[in-house]
C-alpha cells in the first residue's frame, strides 16, 4: 500500500501474482543449413529447384537469405523460396 502526500491511502491495481508468472527460455542460436539436395535431377533445364534443410523450424526466410556461386554460369539468381 502506498501513502499520499495527503495521507491517505493508494492501493496500486496491477498486482503481481506468482501464479501468472511465465517462464521463458531464449534460443541464442542462430539455425544452420543441414543440407542443400536439388528436388530433381540436375540436367539442361532452365530452373532448378532445391529443397534445404535447417537444423530447427525457421520463419521468415527470403531469397536475400541466399547467394549463388556462378561461377562458369550467366544469368543465373534465386527467383523464390517457399515452404
């Protein structure tokens, strides 16, 4: 209970009850890539398509996410990611 400059008496409406409290646990560890395996056989193709693997669930990925090596190869760049 508080006291007022007055004297009189000011009871605080938030409480803290223990029972509400929550635990939580911060994952300080940023996933990694498990595996990078093409979902079709490589050939001639005009686009390829690879299904990678992270070491935990992951949100929020984007084709920034990603770089190409192209070395040898023009024109190439990663137009999308899904799932």
């Amino acid at each position: 209970m508080l006291r007022t400059f007055s004297g009189g008496s000011f009871e605080p409406a938030l409480r803290f009850n223990p029972a509400d409290a929550r635990l939580y646990t911060v994952d300080a560890t940023a996933p990694t890539v498990s595996s990078i395996v093409p979902a079709s056989s490589p050939s001639n193709a005009s686009s390829m398509n690879y299904t990678v693997t992270f070491s935990e669930s992951v949100n929020g990925v984007a084709t920034g996410n990603f770089s190409l090596n192209t070395s040898g190869v023009t024109g190439a760049s990663i137009t999308s990611v899904s799932g």
